[in-house]
C-alpha cells in the first residue's frame, strides 16, 4: 500500500490522521471542553503522580502490610488445596506448588515506588508552563510518556508506564506469575485494617485467591513458575482437565470464582473465631459462618444495568448473580450454614463438590458443572428477552461500604419477609440505635468528618472534611439519593411481572419502547413511518404553505390554529404561553426562553462590573416584578387572540362544561411589554404580519417542541436515559411505584408531627422577639400557624386506586410509536394541569415528586416535603429524636422560614401581597438581612474566595439562619434522658452530636464550578452553610468552647426575630 501510494497522499493522510486526533486538545469546540473532565486527564496523564499523591493524603499504608500477609496464607491454603488432590499425579502437584510458590507479587505499588526522588527524577524532562496552551501542555505529556513506555519495553522492570495504578482492582498476569493487588483495592471500603479477620478474608482474601486461581485456568495452566509457555502437567491429567472444560466464554473466570471460595474457605475456617469481632447489628445469634457468605456477596453487589443479550454472552465475567448464587450453591459449607434443603435453589442436588472423593475432588474439572448452569442461566435469559427486552449485566464493583453501613440482617425464617429487619442484640443492653439506618447514620459522622481539623476554626471541614472519599456523586447526599430513587424505578421497569395496575403499565410501555429505539433495526423502522405521522398532524393544525403548492392565504384563521394547538395539549404557542408557575392559577405570558441568552450575558455582565468595582443593587429581580392586571385588560390589549376558546380547548372535554367556570376566576396577566408596549405589542405584531409568515412560524414552532419525541436524532435517541423519561413524565405513577414497593409509610406521620413541633417552637421565637411590635409578631405568628403542609402526597392520593383512576384518560398501546405515546402524555398531562388549576386535585402534575426536597410555596402559604426526602439516609422512624430534629427538623424550619425571607414577608398567611409589618419593623428587619448579605460578601470560601454575592443569597440565607435558630429551640425542648445514643458517640456530648448531624445535609465534595456561575447561585456555599450559620449561633461556640473572635465565635453575630 505504500509503495502504490503518491507521496503527497502519505503526506496528506498523516497530517490529516494527526490532526483528527489533536483535535479535541485543541480546545476550540466549546461542547468538547465543558464536558472536559479536568481531573480524570490529570490522573491518566500522569497515573504515578496520582497514586502518590492518593497514599500520601488518603491512604492507611498499614493495609499493605496486612495485604501482603493475607497473599501468603492464601497461597499456603491453595498449596494445602492441591496436595489433597485424590486424583492429580505427583508431577503436576509439584509443578503446581512450585508455580504457587514461586507466585511474584506487588501490593499497592512496586517497590521503585518507595524511592526518593523517583518521580521527580522520572519527570525531569518534563517542563510544563502556566504559559502553555493546554494544546501544547497535552503535546509535551504524550512526548515523555512515550518516551517512558520505551524504557520500560527496554528494561526489565515493575515500573509500568501504561499501567492504571488507581483502579480498584487486583490482576493476574499470567505471563509474569504476578499477582497485583492496587492501591484503591486494599483501601476503606473494600479494604480496612480494622476489619475483622473473617471479613478481610471474605472479601480481599476470596479475590486473592481468585487471581491466584487464574493461574490455573485455560490460560494460566499453560504456563509455568515464571510465566513461560511449557506442558507440566502428567499427560493423564492434562486429557482429563481438557475432557471436562471447553474454553466457553466465561469458563476462565469461573474457574477462577470456584478456586477462590474454596481457598478463601479454607482459611476463614482455620480463624479461632471466638476472637473475633462481631459487627454491629449481628448480635451472638447470627452465626459468623451466615455472615461471611454476606459479606463475601457484598462483592458482586450491584445496580441493575440494561444491556444487550449479544454483549452478556461474550462477556468475560459471568453474571454478577451467577457469581454469587451458581458459586455458592456448589458449596456444600453454604447449603449447611444455612440449613438449606436439599433441591432448593442454593442446595441443588448436583453440585460441584469440593470433597476430596474421587476425580470431582479438584475444582479444576468439577468447575465444569459452573458453565452448564451458566448456559442454561443464559438460555432463560433468551427466553425472557426473545422480544427484545433487554437484560442485567454486571456494573461497577460496588463492594463493602464499610461493612457496619451496609449489611442487613435477614429475616428469622426463610419466608419471603418485606418489613423492616429485626435486630437481635443478645449482649447486655445499652441504650444505643444499631438498626441499619442508624448505622448507615454512624458511618456519615465518623468517616465523612477530619478529626485533625479544629471546629472552632473551620467546622464544615472537620465534619465534611472527608466526604468525598466515600462518595462517587456530586453534590450533597440529596443527589446520591435522587440516584438511589432513579435505580429504583429502573429496577421495577426491568422486571418482567405482570401488572393489573394501567399506571405501572403505562411506565412500563414508555421505559420498553423508549430503550426499543435504541435497536438499530427498530430506530431505522421508526424513522421510515414517524413522519408520516407528524405529517398527518401537521395537516391538523392548520394548512401549511410548505406543504400545499396553492397555499390559500383567504383559509388561514389564527385561532383556528391556536386552538388546534391547544387542542394537542401544547401550552407554548409561540406567540405567548400559558403557565401555572407557583400557583394554581393561569397565566398568559411571552416565551422567555426566547430573551437573549442569560448565561452569556450574565457572564458578560459580571465581568464588566467585576473589572470596573462596580457593586451590584442588592434589590433583587423579585422585587422588579410587573404589576399584575385582569384577565380583561389583556383580552382588551389582543383582540386578534381568542384566549376564552383556547383555554376551554386545553380543558378534558369531558369535563370541559365542569372546569370552564371554576377556572374563569384564576386566570392572570402581567403588564407584559408583550402586550402593553404602545408600539411593538403582540396585537400589532400580528397585524403587521403576513398569513403566510405567520402560518410558517407556528407550524415551525410546533415542529421544534417536537423535535425530540421524534427520534430520529440517532445519538439523541442512544444517549436517552429512558428511566429519567418514565420518571419525567409519568410523575405521579412513579411516585406510587416508589411508595408501594420502597417507602417506609411509617415516616409520614412522624414527619407531619414534627413541623407541627417546629412551628410551635418557630412561634416561640417570634414571641420572644426584643425588637418586633406586637402587631407584627401577631401578623408573623397568623402566618405560621395558617400554613398549610403537604407531608409526602395529597391526601387524594391515598385511596386504593386513586393514582390509577387519576390515568384512566391516557390510554398507551405498545403499537404506538414513541412520537404517538408523547403526544398523548402531553395532551393527558395538560388536562390534569387544567384539573390543579380547577382545585381539583392538589398537586401540580408537572412537579417532579420524586425529587430528594421540600419547598414552600410563596403563593399558596404551604409547605411540601416530598416522598424521597422522608426517606433514609435522610429521614428514618428509627432515628432518635435529637437526629430527626438536627438534620429534617432544620429543613422544616429553613422551608418556614422561607415565608418571613426577602420575598416572603412581602405576602400574608394566605400568600397574597400585602405588608403586615409596621414601618419601624420593616426598617429593623431589612438592616438586619443586610449583616447576611455582609457577612457573606466578606466569607472567604474555600472554593471561591472572597467573591460570592450576598444580594443574590440573601433568601436562602435567612431562611437557613431562620431555620438553625428553630431547629436549636426544637432540640432543646426535647427529653433526651431515654433516647438511644449513636454507635461510636455514645460518651460524645450531644449538643455537640447536633451540630455534626446537622452538617451532614451540607457535605460535598469540592465544587469545580466557574466563579461566574457560582455568583448566580440563589443558594450560599455549602461551606458557608455550615460555618456561616453556625458562626452565627451563640450556642455552637458554647458547646465547642471556642475563643470569642475564632472563626466560628466571631464577635459580631447576624440574628433576625
């Protein structure tokens, strides 16, 4: 090919090929360098530096030394393994011994790790500048890298450039005899010194001997002592391993999956286990034995995965199931330490057993009977997703989250049991919470906090400070619940049992045609006949001139289209919209997305005002509101527009002659420039319009709030996450999934007496008030007592039925196309919205219920506490009061708050615009939100600086500063003389306990944000929440002692009431 080949072609070819690759590092795509993982090129630019930088910051190097102990006990138990053989001849056990014996090994890192200077030396010719571009910064890495992987082609040396030093992970290279064993692999949680024996042994002991197992296997056993291609075996044993295992895909792991149990078996079993450590919650009768099997599980614990039946049958690994259930049910040790019966699942009759009876003594052939049951696993497989259903396959490793956090205890019996587990504590009692949420609670306070931080200096790091190495998520614990709640759902998607339910239908049919599109023959099939569908409803709305070659101006009618819209359930008519944005209530109002983008000039803006010193009006937009007029006025100012026979259009017709009335009176209208600027108003533009232009723009603008449901985007429809669409817009039919199948409905009740508590201690405060006149305190003190709450859902959610009654109008086929089913759901979903605006139901049906939250809703004086907030690791029935009170309690509090903020005090106890403050009152309490808006315009984040915006924080800070201050007066009212301690802190003053309960809301990891945007943030820092509100509180500087004037006892402290 070179030699036919012009040289200007070659030429142009390699500096064509170089620039494809190059071209993402030249950083001139901007969609390419925001999804830029900054961090992750860092680690795999330079994956030693990395490491080090891990060991040196985060890692126990105790676990090494454990670690490499633990390699030789399971190398002594596999040579104990082998010599028992009753069917290997002589010359293959030593062969194998030897080869055990002579087995290298690295844990954690090679020992040219431990070298002074190495890296530095290793980098030495490495000259990066701040000057560089990061095109140029990327040139110079890849020239030293390369440069390193040909040293190490060149030497013989354990220093591998190309490996990936901080993978959670161990490996067996065969052709070396090394077993390597990473760092991440021996650290919390998979990994911890202060482990028991037998939970290292079931967890890092079992893995070892897995690795050492594929020494052992089709590929491993062709190769000797020092990893050299060579025949040792007796030729007798080689025919019969070749009879009895066939190479299928899989086999070399379960091989490996079989040699490991057995191995780790036989060490946990020499362990003196009275010396053991029980762990919490597994009192004296739950044998040790149950709980290794448990533990050892943890390994292969993991979310529910979609993927195709194509990629699991050439996929190395088997099943994550298999790897538990078919391992597990070969081992005689299981099926006794459970009392299995025998022809049970996990006792079957035929098994693998380990006995050193016969030729089935060795697991080397009897592993054999793995891939018969992997197959016939795999053909059932087939069976379920013959029709295109998809299947699980293993995800990430999602082992020990520090043993204590995780484990649950099962049921006394083996009936199938959905209640909450039964601790049995069996040693004397001790007034301490050890169920499974308050040890997930105990995990939170000790592990996320730095101890070697002082809290009167910086307490959001001594009780965050080590968050992010237990998280995988950003954000707060709020986010990593919202994708607990979203697997959730996932997982009952992807179950295949019948429902009689039509709401759990109709999520099902959605989540199933949503992932068939992602089949390519299916996308391609759609793509043919959805446009003749969007076609036919195109000709519905109203003739289009690109589709009629004798367009008809005299045939156009404006509201004939309108009103065909509305008649498909859109609420965006291009001209206007039609929302409901905080109350039931129906406002027409102009497509704001189609203001000049916001986010570029507010960027442009603050860096304007930034470079010239110039302070921003602390008045917020809120306050710059347009003034609300009749609905008549605005019929008045666009006559052109039938806004009466619109709305009655987006009624159920059903119900049309019910609702019509009942929302006359809740349509609103602002004085928009829209449709009251004298010169350039909607009623001008369309007359200045012409027909034929104005029909464009509305089909147009129909086709681009379209688009999407379509499909016909192939890398739209790939990256599609069709649990978040289920979950978008099937809202309420997800909430009940979510409630009957994983709620503990015990929370409600609870939750719903403890705003009543808070509100009784938030009118306290106001009571107590020093400054505010009795007028006001009695204006605040109506407010808070009328609010309303919202605990969960509706009440007329609760009825058996209900929710799928509320679906009984929204009918999805699986015949129908994705595009059909969207419509149809957005037509459904108008209807109900039109039902909320009628006060027919509650809820908004927009409102995404399942988001991990409360709220208060300004308008309306109600307070909401939605489902997954009431939830663990959040909110638990088992927590003791002082938790519950510390961590939800203050959220309640925050969200009442909420109702005396900027914004709120503006409104009364029915939400409606009024000023119930006397002017001295009004006066006092502005000053007072001014020391917030200073005292954090002055805060010096860790993230950020000294640069953060008081003025646009100022609502979420009072109400937060609001919030601590209840919650505090909440707390100590509260009989503490019974309440049960937390594990670890049960000699830990309480008061002090609060204060890192209550932080634990606020824990996240560093935030790698654009100052820019974090100046447009309604919500201060999450540092500042923690430090800046409890450096407000005389109370947190008197249970820690800290100096007056330390950073958390400031002299100057900011209160409101």
């Amino acid at each position: 090919m070179i030699k036919k080949t012009p040289e200007r072609t070659l030429a142009n070819f390699l500096i064509f090929y170089f620039i494809e690759l190059a071209y993402d590092d030249l950083s001139i795509d901007s969609d390419t360098v925001e999804s830029r993982e900054c961090a992750e090129l860092a680690v795999g630019a330079f994956p030693e530096a990395s490491l080090a930088a891990f060991v040196n910051n985060y890692f126990d190097k105790e676990n090494l030394e454990i670690a490499s102990g633990m390699v030789e006990e399971s190398k002594e138990n596999f040579i104990e393994m082998v010599r028992e053989s009753t069917w290997l001849h002589e010359k293959t056990k030593e062969a194998a011994v030897n080869k055990l014996e002579k087995l290298k090994k690295i844990v954690g890192y090679p020992d040219q790790f431990k070298e002074q200077g190495l890296l530095d030396k290793t980098f030495e010719n490495l000259n990066l500048l701040s000057s560089d571009s990061y095109y140029k910064i990327i040139r110079k890495v890849e020239k030293v890298r390369m440069e390193l992987v040909i040293d190490f082609l060149g030497v013989d040396t354990e220093f591998n450039p190309l490996a990936i030093y901080l993978d959670a992970n161990a490996q067996y290279l065969p052709h070396k005899n090394l077993l390597t064993l990473l760092v991440p692999f021996l650290d919390d949680p998979l990994f911890d010194s202060t482990y028991p024996k037998y939970v290292k042994i079931a967890v890092t002991g079992n893995t070892i001997s897995h690795e050492m197992g594929h020494g052992f296997d089709t590929e491993g056993r062709t190769r000797d002592e020092n990893g050299d291609v060579k025949d040792w075996w007796a030729k007798e044993d080689l025919v019969e391993y070749d009879k009895r295992l066939d190479g299928k895909v899989t086999l070399d792991e379960m091989i490996a999956d079989g040699l490991g149990v057995e191995t780790a078996w036989r060490a946990f079993k020499k362990l003196d286990l009275a010396k053991e450590q029980k762990i919490v919650g597994f009192g004296e009768d739950y044998s040790i034995e149950k709980l290794y099997f448990r533990v050892a599980a943890l390994d292969y614990c993991t979310v529910r995965s979609i993927s195709n039946l194509e990629y699991q049958l050439t996929a190395p690994h088997p099943t994550d199931s298999f790897r538990v259930n078919g391992v597990f049910s070969n081992m005689k040790a299981f099926a006794e330490t459970f009392n299995c019966p025998v022809g049970s699942p996990m006792n079957p009759k035929k098994k693998s057993l380990m006995s050193r009876k016969g030729k089935c003594s060795n697991p080397l052939l009897v592993l054999v009977i793995f891939l018969v049951i992997f197959i016939i696993a795999i053909l059932t497989v087939v069976i379920v997703i013959r029709s295109k259903d998809r299947l699980t396959v293993p995800g990430s490793r999602e082992a020990l989250n520090v043993v204590t956090s995780t484990l649950k205890p099962p049921p006394a019996t083996r009936n199938q049991n959905t209640s909450r587990p039964q601790i049995i504590i069996t040693s004397k009692p001790r007034n301490v919470c050890e169920t499974p949420e308050c040890i997930t609670l105990a995990h939170q306070l000790h592990n996320w906090q730095d101890k070697s931080v002082d809290p009167c200096v910086d307490f959001y790091k001594r009780a965050c400070g080590k968050y992010q190495e237990h998280t995988i998520t950003e954000g707060t614990r709020n986010n990593k619940k919202m994708v607990i709640v979203r697997n959730l759902i996932r997982d009952f998607l992807l179950n295949k049992t019948v429902s009689t339910s039509k709401s759990e239908n109709a999520m099902k049919v959605l989540f199933e045609k949503c992932e068939m599109l992602k089949e390519q023959y299916v996308f391609e099939e759609n793509g043919k006949s959805v446009l003749n569908e969007l076609v036919e409803d195109l000709k519905s709305i109203g003739p289009w001139p690109l589709l009629e070659d004798k367009w008809d101006e005299s045939k156009f009618d404006l509201n004939e289209m309108l009103i065909n819209l509305a008649k498909s359930g859109k609420m965006q008519f291009g001209l206007f919209q039609i929302m409901t944005p905080l109350a039931p209530l129906l406002e027409i109002g102009p497509l704001y997305y189609r203001e000049p983008p916001h986010d570029y000039f507010t960027k442009i803006i603050s860096h304007i005002l930034k470079a010239n010193k110039i302070k921003r009006d602390k008045k917020h937009p809120y306050e710059m509101g347009r003034p609300e007029v009749k609905f008549s006025e605005l019929k008045q100012q666009v006559p052109s527009v039938d806004f009466e026979k619109i709305l009655e259009n987006l009624i159920n017709p059903a119900r049309r002659n019910i609702l019509k009335d009942k929302i006359k009176d809740r349509r609103v209208g602002y004085q928009h420039s829209l449709f009251f600027d004298k010169k350039d108003n909607l009623e001008h533009i369309i007359k200045s319009t012409p027909k034929r232009v104005m029909a464009n723009f509305l089909i147009f603008n129909y086709l681009e709030n379209t688009i999407h449901a379509l499909s016909i985007d192939e890398r739209a429809v790939k990256l599609r996450e069709c649990d978040r669409v289920v979950i978008g817009f099937l809202p309420r039919a997800s909430l009940r999934v979510f409630v009957r199948n994983y709620f503990d409905r015990e929370n409600i009740p609870m939750v719903s007496e403890l705003i009543e508590n808070i509100k009784e201690s938030f009118i306290e405060m106001i009571q107590e008030s020093n400054w505010a006149h009795e007028k006001t305190k009695r204006a605040a003190i109506l407010k808070v007592q009328k609010m309303k709450k919202m605990v969960g859902y509706p009440e007329e959610f609760e009825p058996p039925g209900a929710l799928d009654k509320m679906l009984k109008t929204l009918h999805l086929e699986k015949s129908d196309s994705y595009y059909v089913m969207m419509k149809k759901i957005e037509r459904f979903r108008t209807e109900q919205k039109m039902e909320y605006v009628a006060l027919e139901t509650e809820l908004d049906p927009a409102e995404m219920i399942l988001d991990v939250n409360a709220n208060y809703n300004i308008e309306r004086n109600l307070l909401k506490i939605l489902i997954p907030f009431l939830d663990e690791p959040l909110f638990d029935s088992t927590f003791p009061k002082y938790v519950k009170t510390a961590s939800t309690g203050f959220t309640l509090a925050h969200e009442i708050g909420h109702g005396f903020d900027i914004f709120g005090m503006e409104r009364d106890e029915n939400g409606r615009k009024r000023d119930w403050w006397t002017s001295e009152d009004s006066k006092e309490y502005k000053g007072r939100m001014k020391c917030l808006v200073d005292q954090y315009d002055e805060y010096d984040d860790p993230d950020f600086g000294r640069n953060l915006n008081g003025s646009q924080t100022i609502g979420e800070m009072m109400a937060d500063r609001l919030g601590s201050a209840t919650s505090w007066r909440a707390f100590k009212k509260l009989d503490l003389s019974n309440e049960p301690k937390i594990i670890g802190f049960e000699n830990y003053d309480i008061e002090k306990l609060y204060f890192h309960i209550h932080a634990l809301n606020f824990c996240a990891p560093r935030d790698t944000s654009p100052l820019v945007e974090a100046m447009e943030w309604i919500h201060p820092t999450d540092s500042f929440r923690v430090n800046g509100v409890f450096s407000n509180m005389k109370e947190f500087g008197e249970a820690f002692k800290c100096p007056i004037g330390s950073p958390m006892n400031p002299n100057r402290k900011c209160e409101l009431f």
